[in-house]
C-alpha cells in the first residue's frame, strides 16, 4: 500500500509548460507597463494562463478554480459599472476627477488579490505545493 496524498496534483504530458505562479503574477504587473494587450487583457489573461498553467499540472481542484476565476472576473467586470453609478448620483467635474483615481486603485487591488490567492485552494496555488514554495 501506497502513501497518497489526495490533492496531489498528477502532472500530465504537458507538465514542462508549468510556469512558477509568481512569475505569473509578476508579468501580469510588468506586461502592461511596456505591451496593452487587446480587449483588457491585463485583466483576465492573467486568470487565464493560471488556469491554464493548473490544468497542464493536472490540479485536482481544477474546477473550484475555475469558478473563482469566473467570479473574480465578473466581479472585477461590475466595478467600473458600480463606481460610474454611484459618481452619477453627484456627477460634477471636482467629484468625478477625486473618485476615479480611488476606483483605479480599488480595480488593479482587487485584481492583484484575486490573481495572488484566488487559486489557493486544497494546499496547492495552481499545482504548486505551498511546502515546495517555502522550502
């Protein structure tokens, strides 16, 4: 009998894409400083290449993630329409160029925080043990 740990990930053929999720996190704050990519995607190809980068180490919890990616996006998605309604409420010039700085701020937080630990689920972010990252 075999020692087994249940959410061990099991590495598929495609194991040697894997990418060390910090790397992920930092590009997904570099990238956009020297390329924008089409269609916002500072935003969600970050979840993307996760998501990607989870099932080429073949995660058991794949699919929890995938619905927290899904989420995180919808939520990062309804900010900018909260904030213009809440600005619309008292739309002059002095009160929209105050808030939209702190709106900014709020976007790439929430988009950083869901990035970094959205995929933390079971002991592995994205396939990686979190005793092998300490260690």
């Amino acid at each position: 009998m075999a020692y087994q740990i249940l959410d061990e990930p099991r590495p598929g053929k495609r194991a040697n894409l894997v990418v060390d999720p910090s790397g992920i996190l930092l590009a997904s704050m570099v990238i956009p400083l020297l390329w924008q990519p089409p269609l916002h995607g500072r935003f969600w190809l970050p979840f993307l290449w996760l998501l990607a980068n989870s099932w080429f180490m073949g995660s058991p919890t794949f699919r929890r993630e995938l619905r927290t990616s899904i989420t995180s996006l919808i939520l990062l998605a309804l900010i900018p329409f909260l904030s213009s309604a809440l600005m619309s409420a008292t739309p002059t010039q002095e009160n929209i160029d105050t808030v939209v700085p702190y709106i900014r701020v709020l976007m790439f937080g929430f988009f950083f925080l869901t990035v970094l630990r959205c995929h933390h689920a079971g002991g592995t972010v994205c396939g990686f043990h979190l005793s092998e990252a300490r260690s």
